[in-house]
C-alpha cells in the first residue's frame, strides 16, 4: 500500500524474500497509538475468533462465545487506544 501511495520514496526499499515483495521501514511513532491501529487489531482478533467458530456477542462486541463439549466458553477483551 505504500509503493502505491508513494512510489518514488518507497520502492527503492522494496525487497524480495521467497518471492514475496517486503518493504522493511523505521518509523518515528508508535503504530499502537493509532486509531486506525486498534480497529484492525479488533477486527482481526474478531475473524480469527469466528473462524475458530466463536459467535460475537451482538450486545458487547468484545465477548465472543463458543460451546466445547456442552459447556460455555466465553472470551472476552479490551482493545485501548494510547493517546501518544
């Protein structure tokens, strides 16, 4: 995404490794301290859960319950978003 952002800064750092392209860069700010961060990271966690087949609580988003052998098993997080 960012070669196609800003191809003339990020191509030069563009790399191969096992035929995949892999653009390794230093940044100045912590990534966690995004918004954007804390919503992917949600949604990720989200998807792994349901494809380990967990249902999300439709009244809390952060609750995913699945049963395993006839019991309950609930997870349940946090997500915060650091104000740097």
């Amino acid at each position: 995404m960012l070669v196609e952002i800003d191809p003339d800064t990020n191509i030069p750092y563009l790399t191969k490794e096992n035929g995949v392209s892999v653009l390794y860069l230093e940044i100045l700010k912590a990534l966690y301290g995004m918004m954007v961060s804390s919503l992917l990271f949600y949604w990720k966690l989200r998807k792994d859960l349901e494809q380990l087949g967990f249902k999300v609580n439709p009244y809390d988003i952060c609750v995913a319950n699945k049963m395993i052998n006839e019991k309950q098993i609930t997870v349940l997080w946090h997500v915060v978003r650091l104000q740097i």
